[in-house]
C-alpha cells in the first residue's frame, strides 16, 4: 500500500483540528457511529438469511471452575486468609452461527483490589463486526489506548479495508481511604473515558488516527484522602499508529502520539500572561497551571531475507508522558536500537544480536544526564537431533553526565554489566524410554570504573542449573532431578545457595488419574556460615470423572528452618481442591 507523505501530514493536520471540535459535536459523531453499526449488522444477518436453516440455532458450551483453598502457618504472621474461594467461568453461547463469549471470575477478594475483581465480558462476532459488553482491555496503539481494562461497551468494525472502533467505559471505580485496614489500598476517583479509532489498511499495512478522552470524578469520594495525595485528573490524546509494507522485503512501522494532561483539575487557572500551547485545548479538557502536554514517538524499520534479517529502531517518550488508557510507559527516555539476525547452516544455526544505545534528560531539566550502551549476541545451534546449545553475551554500561550540573567525580556512575550463559543440551529417543538433559552455566558481573563507589557497588554471580527427564513411554512415568548451584559475591557479603529436587508423575486409571509429586530442598548460607534449609514439597492430582466433570487436589508444604539465632523458622501449608464443569 503506497502512502503519500503529504497526504498522511494534512490528515493528521486534519485529525488534530477535529480534536478541537466542542463536545456536543463529539457525542453526534458517537451516535453516529453506533446507528452504522446497528445498521451493518442488521444488513449483514438480512444477507445469510438464506442458509440459516443449514445452522443450529442456539450451541451452548465452554467451561466452570470453583475452588477452595485452605492456608495454615505456624512460626510467622500469616500471609493470606486461612479460607478463601473463587470461581471461573468461560460459557460461549451461538445464536444462528453467531459467537457470543463471555468469561467471569468471583471472589470473596473482590473487595482488596482497586480493579473489581468480579469481572465479565461479552464479545459478539459476525463477519467484519466485533462488539465487547463489560471489561474490555483492547490494544489500538502503544502510546494511546493500549491495554488499559474498562467496564462498558465497544464496537470494532473492519468492512473491506476501512478500520473503526468506539469504546467507552469506567476506567477505574471510586475507592475511599480506609486507614484501618490491614491491606494496603490506594484510594481513586471514579474514572470515565471513550476512545475512538478509525483507519484504512488491513493487518500488515494500515494507518489508524486514535483519539482518547478520561476524566476522573472529583465528587466520587465521600471522604477527603488523609494518608494519601490523590488529585483528580483529566486526559487528552491523539495518536497516528501505522504499519507500511513498502516492498516484499521491507517493512515500516511508526507511532506518534500526544497527550495533553491535566493533573488537578481544581489547580489555580492560568494567568493571562501565560502563553502556552495547552490553551488550544481549552475546548476539550480543563486547561490550568497543572495542564502539561507530552509527547512519544517510536518507529521501525525490517529488512527481512530468508537468510538474514535486520531491523532498526527508534523511540523517545518524554518526561512524564501519561496516557489514560495504558497502565505504565517508560518516561524521559530516548532509544536508539540496530537488530540484525542470521540463519546458517541450513537454519541449524540462529544468530541473533542487538546494538543500542540509550539516554534521559531529555528536557535538559535533571541534574545529571546518564547515557546506557547496550550489546548483546546470542547463538542457538542444533547440531544433530541428539545435540545443541545457546549461548549469549550481553554488556550493559552507563555513565553519568553533564545536566544542570557537572557531576561529582567522587560519587559518578560509572559502570559495566555483563552476562555470560552456556546452555548445552542432551534428547534422547528411544521406543521404551525418552530423556532429556540440560545444563545451564551462568556469570552476571558488574564492574565499577569509580574507585570511589567499586567497593560497595562492585559483585558477581555464579550459577549452575541441572535438569534431567526420564519418560518412560508405554506406562507414562516421568522421572525427574534438578540440581541449583548460586553463588552471589560483593566485597560486603557472600550468599550461596544449593538446592536439590525430585519430582515424578504418572498418569492411572487409563488416564483418567494424573498424579504429580515434587520435592525440593535448598540450603543457603551467608558468609560461609549456614543460614536456613529450606524443604518445599507439592503434590497435584486431577481426575477426569467423565467428559463433562473433574477435579483437582493442590498440595503445598514449605518448611524453612532457621540456622542463626537470629533467623526465623517457620512452616505453612495450602491445599486446594477444585471442581471444574465442561459443557
């Protein structure tokens, strides 16, 4: 699909001007969009009227789970309820051919989490249709909507090339302070947003124009939050995400987005002498002395052949860029990164390396600048069905520079990371018996080029990992050992770990039975002195009574003796039963 450039700008010109549009208009375009849906649906079920006596007319299917759990501890304050519950569910319901999921989970728990953990959704399908109703966490874009879980409704509709979606909903529930609980809990305004995405292109090459609004509810409290400064904020951002297959070989992806912020919408207005970029918006968002506007780019470049692959990166977010429909983003940060792969050896040999290069401040407003160099290769090589190994280096450096101040040479960071892991590995195949071996040999080091600071920043660690299967094939018996080796290493203490495990599973019953068994013992000493012998030991069985019904039986026993008079020992178990129903 070939893209104009200065079509793509006035677009995007234009997509910004429909942001200043009044909310009156906004709504209109909202309704709008639903009518087409309702409408499209409505022509596309009139269409296939004629086959619908080849089709069933109501399926119902999918499958309940409930489980109990019970938690005892002696030595230590417990760390859960003694009893708690939940229960899963994932019905599918068809109506003429039409797939209607829906999923829901239920807890005594629900009250804990700021997200209510009694979820449910609904998801309609037909054709190029999509309709989701409840908790919806849809992906249009990295820097717009992106993940973030909402309760309400959406519609996507891909009719031949062009791409819309509308959703809206409750970002997050109002939760009051609550200074006497022993949990922890952050209190929040309710929140509402909508989103909408519309686009031309299919999977592979497409450009999508995203816009967002959220805004919280500064009247959902009852109480005023004592321990905690929550301000309620209100969000705006548009975005461009696009993806362009320029030839068969080459590829081209890009995201641009910019978010207009309001983080207190009762700060002090603006006064008359600030002249600042975020007034544009005053149509759309509250605009005062809390109002910041942010923005974030990425864009990649592939140019893939059978042999080889290379692929170039960039991406830069500025301070503080936040986003009402996505959880987390990396801020103040500008990447630079060069990923070129190989394929040898008639594909038995992969390589695969990455080049970058790394830094913040981008504002020039931090006191200091630090720069990361980051390298790494890895090698993945089947010599025969018998026989391979990976192996990977990676080196990780990062120095401190230059921002409103000159930094302290005293206290500078200075510093290299590395990582070294060999990981060899054995199969054998056989009629009676199949076994697997693999050794995993690791080194991580950090060197410090501060002599000031190497004392107490500078450490190694050494590790070493067995693994080893037996199947033995016409009973079903699995064997199993591990062995783990750790050793942690600074000028202010040494930590070293040797753990041991056996674990074994068979199924009877002809297969109806599946029993698993898992033991495990660690014993860890600091400063070559022992610390704590830690036994961990986990039992599972499942029975499948017919089809339709099973149950599950989860075993868990930890017992960790103290070696010091100052440790703690201590032993807890849990125990799990469960029933699941398939229809």
């Amino acid at each position: 699909m070939e893209i104009n450039k200065n079509a793509v700008y006035r677009f995007y010109l234009l997509f910004i001007g429909f942001l200043s549009l009044n909310m009156e208009f906004m709504m209109r375009i909202k309704l709008l969009f639903m009518l087409i849906f309702l409408l499209s649906c409505a022509i596309s079920q009139a269409q296939d009227l004629e086959h619908i006596s080849e089709v069933k007319p109501v399926e119902f299917s999918g499958t309940f789970t409930v489980f109990g759990s019970y938690y005892n501890v002696n030595g230590i304050e417990p760390r859960r309820k003694d009893f708690s519950w939940y229960a899963t569910g994932n019905p599918l319901l068809k109506l003429y051919g039409v797939e209607i999921p829906f999923s829901f989970t239920v807890s005594e728990q629900e009250r804990s989490f700021r997200q209510p953990f009694n979820q449910f959704c609904i998801s309609p399908t037909y054709k190029w249709a999509k309709a989701h109703l409840g908790y919806t966490n849809l992906t249009w874009s990295p820097f717009t909507w992106s993940g973030q879980t909402a309760l309400g409704a959406a519609v996507e509709l891909n009719p031949g090339k062009l791409r819309f979606g509308l959703l809206y909903g409750r970002l997050n529930r109002a939760v009051e302070e609550d200074l006497t609980s022993p949990e922890v809990q952050t209190p929040s305004f309710k929140r509402m947003g909508y989103a909408f995405r519309m686009g031309y292109g299919t999977e592979t090459s497409h450009v999508d124009l995203i816009m967002l609004k959220g805004k919280d509810d500064e009247n959902s409290l009852n109480t005023i939050p004592q321990g905690t400064e929550v301000l309620p904020g209100e969000n705006v951002v548009a975005g461009i995400s696009s993806k362009y297959k320029l030839t068969q070989k080459l590829f081209w992806d890009a995201d641009v987005a910019t978010s207009v912020f309001t983080r207190d919408v009762r700060a002090l207005p603006l006064s008359g002498d600030d002249a600042s970029t975020v007034n544009s918006f005053n149509s759309l968002i509250i605009v005062n002395s809390s109002t910041q506007m942010y923005n974030a780019y990425q864009t990649e470049v592939r140019y893939e052949e059978k042999k080889y692959k290379i692929k170039a990166k960039y991406r830069r977010v500025d301070p503080d860029f936040q986003s009402m429909g996505a959880y987390y983003f990396q801020t103040d940060v500008e990447n630079i990164t060069l990923e070129p792969s190989a394929y040898l050896l008639k594909n038995k040999l992969k390589i695969t390396s990455s080049l970058g290069r790394q830094r913040d401040n981008l504002m020039n407003k931090k006191s200091f600048t630090t720069k990361r160099f980051i390298g790494n290769i890895g090698l993945d090589y089947t010599l025969s069905s018998i026989f391979g190994f990976n192996a990977m280096y990676g080196n990780y450096s990062g120095e401190q520079g230059k921002g409103l101040k000159i930094p302290n040479q005293t206290t500078q960071q200075s510093f290299v990371s590395q990582n070294m892991v060999l990981m060899p590995r054995l199969t054998f195949v056989k009629e009676k018996l199949t076994h697997f071996h693999s050794l995993m040999v690791n080194r991580q080091w950090l060197t410090d080029k501060n002599p000031n600071t190497a004392g107490i920043t500078e450490y190694k660690v050494d590790n070493l990992n067995y693994n080893s299967s037996f199947v033995f094939n016409k009973i079903g018996l699995t064997l199993g050992a591990s062995y783990l080796l750790s050793i942690f290493e600074s000028n202010l203490n040494t930590t070293r770990l040797n753990g041991i495990g056996i674990n074994t599973s068979r199924p009877f019953l002809k297969n109806k039975l599946i029993s698993s068994l898992s033991v495990n013992g660690t014993q860890q000493k600091i400063n070559h002195e022992n610390f704590a012998d830690i036994v961990n030991l986990t039992f599972q069985n499942t029975y499948k009574l017919n089809e339709h019904h099973g149950l599950t039986l989860l075993g868990i026993y930890i017992d960790n003796k103290a070696k010091t008079p100052t440790g703690i020992s201590f032993s807890e178990y849990n125990i799990d039963l469960g029933y699941t129903y398939t229809f």
